[in-house]
C-alpha cells in the first residue's frame, strides 16, 4: 500500500468517525441519563432522512441545513414521546425489560408508520455537490463527506460545551454520574430527562438527516447503524462523550482498513466481530481503560 | 405564643415494613436557629424517620409540616424550593466533576435561583468556603478524602441557601479531629441562621453539639429535651447500657 492511498485511507477513516459519533451520541445521553437503551434510535435516525428529504424537495432547503433544522423537530418529539411513554417507565440503574420493549415496539411503530407515508422505495437526496470532489495534493475527498463530518464536528463541540458550561448541561451531568446524588442536589428528574431524551432524539434525526444525503434510504433505514451505534458505544463505555468519538474512530478506522482484506459487504460482520471481541476482551470499553492507566499512575 | 409555625413538625408519624413498625407515632417539632438531633440504638428507626422527613420516604400515617406547609412525601427538589437541604450518609459526590462544579449543580436549585454564571460561581465558592474546602475547589471531587468528601456535601447542600439542613450521620467514618471540626461546622451554620437537623449514632457527639436531643427506641419516641435531661433520663440510660442486674448474689 502506497502512502497515499494509506493516507486516503486515513482521511476517509476519520470523516466517517465524525458522523458514526453524532449517531452514537445520542444514545449515550439517553443511556447515561435514563439507563435506557434506546432501540428506537434508528426509527428516529429513519425520520431525520425523510424529514431532511422533505424540506429538500419542498423548499429546496439546502441538505446539510435541512439535516440542522430536523433537530428542533426531532428534539420537540422526542420530548413528547419521554412525556407520553417513557416518563412511565421505572426509574432503574440499569436497563430494564419494559424499557427495552417499549423502545423496540416504538421503532416497530415509526418503522411502519415510515412505509405509511413513503412507501417501500429507495429514496436519495441528490445534489451537484453529492459527487463532487475537493483535491488536496494527490488526495481526493467528496466535499459532502467533508461538509458533513464539519457539521458532525460542530454539533458535538456545541452539546460538549453545553454539558459542561451551562447549569443545565451540568445537571445532566450530574444525574448521568450519580443519580442519587443529584436528586438530593434538588435536580429535577423528569424535566432533566425529558430534555435530555429530546437532545438524543434530536441527534438521532440530525444524524439521519446527514447519513440521508450521503446514503440512500428507505423506512428500514438506521437498522445497520443502530448496530454500528452499540459497538460504538460498547467500545466507548456507556456513558461519556468523548468515549463516543474514540469508539467511532475505531471503528471507522477497522471499518475502512477492512476494505484491504475482505470485501465491503462483510462490512457489518466486521463491526459485529469487534462488538464480540470487545465484549470478551474489553468489556468495560476504552474507558476502562483509560481509568485503569489513570489508577496505575 | 410558641412555636406558631415551626420550621419542622413532625406529627404522629408511623411507618410500617410489612407487620412491623419501623417508626411509631413520632411527634416533634423543631425550632428555628437550633441544633436539633436525634439518636437511638441501632435498629431504633433513625434512618426510617429521617428519609422519611427528607421526602425519600412515605410515611403510612401522619404528617410532615414546615412552617404550617404540608411536606409529607414530597420530592427532594420541592424540599429545597422550600428551604430544605440534606446531606446523606455515604458520600455521594459527582466524581467525573470538579470540587467547584460539584457545588454549582446545587446552586441553580436552590430557594431563589441564582442567575448568571459569576453570580453562580461566586456562591459556589462562599459555600465552599464556609464548608472550609475552597483550596480543593479545581481537583475532580473522586480524589478527595472521605473527610472532605463530607464537607462537599454540606457545601453542596448549603449551596441552595437552606433555612433546614438535614444531615445524617455527618461525621461517620471520620477521626476524632475531623469529627470535632465537622462538630464546630455544624455550629458555624447554626449560627449563621440555618436551623439544624443532625442525625447520629455517635452518643458523644450528639450531646456535645445539639441544643436538642429526641432519643428513639423500637421506633417510639423514648425522650426529648437538652442533652443534660437526656443524659440523665433513666428511661435513656436504660435503653443504652441496659438494666442493671439485679444481684441474686
């Protein structure tokens, strides 16, 4: 292999890393606050597209900016669903069976709800910029790759700084490190995690609407990212953020590397071997890791 | 007139663990600007008495009442609207968090809402600083020791500007040193107008710091008065240490 192409390699590595851990983000909000692992994420992920398609071909609203704006959508209805559905659930430390079963009937719901509407077609959004290319040396990268893994950027940066700057991002940190502790602080529970479902889903729509210009889609869509998503999380550990982007720089670095060796539809069985090999190997994820090098300093 | 509206009242206050009752018609009230503790053997409903006035737990009969409000059962985050903070027993700090960010999540919740984020830090560090832990503001809060650990948490809970502060066993697990300086602590906070309600198995603690004692055994009310009284109330004497033998020679 050639260093270009190893560098090519690399570069397309790390866009991909930037809009696996928008997808992935999302869960790790509603795990780490609500110990809930959202199955319907890739419903949600499902609507983002449909939705940034919508605004695309109605309004001629740009793709990327269509894909922004599905996140106060997605947000105000991911608030209603915790209002409606998951606010009754139990409150655990852990996931429960209702909490898994509800998820994964609510993906059933918006899946079919998704063939109501759109039909069971292949959808795509394209532009002039979807094949275009930028040319750094003898490097090529499609711009919208680029574009989106700026956006993906953006968007984590912003929910980063907002955990860690505001007093409600603080609350939610709060409620993700000791659930106890911050009742007895006087955070609010319900509202806090009603908000904190919402900011998932919106991320769970702002990463459909992004993969939705990249990939095409259909009301089955976010089924194989919803795996990506778990392995990423499990590589991550369950509940921080910047375990998030190094899981997905992970995988996408196997992802992309795989490619030199096995053919690209055994794609997923990839991602699924490392899920296992991480389970046996790994199981408290990078993180732990990383703790563990902490402790031995 | 005395006690129009006490900060706390406690009245008739049962709670039950299947056929047996943990707590038993408990009443009590307490006074503004007092260290008011309770104590009682193991076993005697310290802990059932006190979760249930800090909200965790709901009393099967009686009422919970601060000054005239009913506040039987209500959730942590209506207390400290009320004025009413609580420290636990195990340390519970946000460990992934600074010292300093430990104590601003509590800001934002407290009586008035503070708004603006120096005003916020300003007042997370006033906390920090009468709990006597400002040096360790910028160390994440999992390093701390337990001694420490305990001040953040009455930081924390002094950081919502409580008018009650529930504390329970505060100085357990600490050395006579630290146990004399939480001791001195609690004090400062009484006297800086936030009436006290201290739980504790430590006998000699509790009498050296309380203005008033409740002592508790089997889940009833055994006495109630100053720690002079309680010490010398038979009734308690006998509850902790026992009857005395009767010689059959």
């Amino acid at each position: 292999m050639t260093l270009v192409d190893f560098t090519s390699l690399m570069v397309s590595a790390l866009l991909l890393a930037g809009i696996y851990a928008v997808m992935s983000v999302g869960m790790t909000v509603i795990y780490g606050v609500m110990k809930i692992v959202n199955l319907a994420h890739a419903g949600f992920m499902m609507l983002g597209a449909y939705l940034a398609l919508e605004l695309f071909e109605r309004f001629q609203i740009d793709p990327i900016l269509a894909a922004f704006l599905t996140f106060p959508v997605m947000f105000l209805l991911g608030g209603a669903v915790h209002w409606v559905l998951v606010r009754r659930l139990p409150h655990a430390d852990e996931p429960t069976l209702p909490s898994l079963l509800l998820m994964f009937g609510l993906w059933l719901v918006l899946q079919n709800l998704g063939y109501l509407i759109w039909g069971n077609t292949d959808r795509s959004i394209f532009t002039p910029r979807t094949l275009s290319v930028v040319n750094v040396g003898p490097i090529a990268i499609s711009t919208l790759r680029l574009v989106v893994f700026i956006a993906a950027l953006v968007c984590l940066g912003l929910l980063e700084a907002w955990l860690h700057y505001t007093w409600f991002g603080r609350s939610v940190r709060a409620l993700i490190q000791n659930r106890y502790a911050a009742l007895i602080t006087g955070v609010h529970e319900d509202r806090t995690a009603g908000i904190a479902f919402g900011l998932g889903i919106g991320f769970a729509g702002l990463a459909g609407g992004l993969l939705g210009s990249l990939y095409s889609f259909d009301p089955d869509f976010g089924r194989a990212f919803l795996i990506r998503a778990f392995v990423i999380i499990v590589l991550g550990g369950l509940d921080s953020i910047s375990g998030v982007a190094i899981g997905a720089l992970v995988l996408a670095l196997v992802e992309t590397f795989s490619i030199i060796f096995v053919p690209a539809g055994y794609q997923l069985a990839i991602s699924f071997a490392l899920l296992a090999l991480v389970l046996i190997v790994l199981p408290g994820g990078i993180a732990s890791l990383l703790a563990k090098a902490r402790r031995l300093a | 007139m005395e006690d129009a509206d006490p900060i706390l009242e406690v009245d008739k206050v049962t709670r039950y663990f299947g056929g047996l009752a943990a707590v038993k018609d408990v009443s009590f009230k307490v006074r503004q600007g007092q260290i008011f503790g309770f104590m009682g053997p193991n076993g005697a409903g310290k802990t059932t008495l006190f979760s249930m006035i800090a909200g965790a737990l709901k009393p099967s009969s009686g009422k919970i009442r601060s000054r005239g409000r009913d506040i039987t059962g209500a959730p942590a985050f209506k207390l400290i609207k009320l004025g009413i903070a609580r420290t636990h027993q195990i340390v519970r700090p946000f460990r992934e968090m600074t010292v300093l960010e430990n104590v601003q999540v509590a800001v934002h919740f407290g009586k008035q809402a503070v708004t603006g984020r120096a005003a916020a830090r300003e007042r997370a560090i006033e906390a920090l600083g009468y709990a006597g832990i400002d040096q360790l503001a910028n160390y994440p809060a999992a390093i701390l020791s337990v001694g420490h650990q305990k001040r953040l948490e009455i930081a924390r809970a002094l950081a919502t500007d409580p008018d009650l502060l529930l504390s329970d066993e505060i100085c357990g697990g600490l050395t006579h040193a630290e146990t004399s300086e939480m001791l001195a602590l609690l004090r400062r906070i009484r006297d800086s107008g936030t009436t006290v309600m201290y739980v504790e198995h430590d006998v000699k603690a509790i009498t050296s710091v309380c203005d008033r004692i409740m002592v508790l055994n089997y889940g009833r009310k055994l006495a109630e008065g100053t720690p002079d009284e309680i010490q010398n109330d038979p009734a308690v004497i006998e509850a902790y240490l026992g009857t005395r033998a009767r010689g059959r020679s």
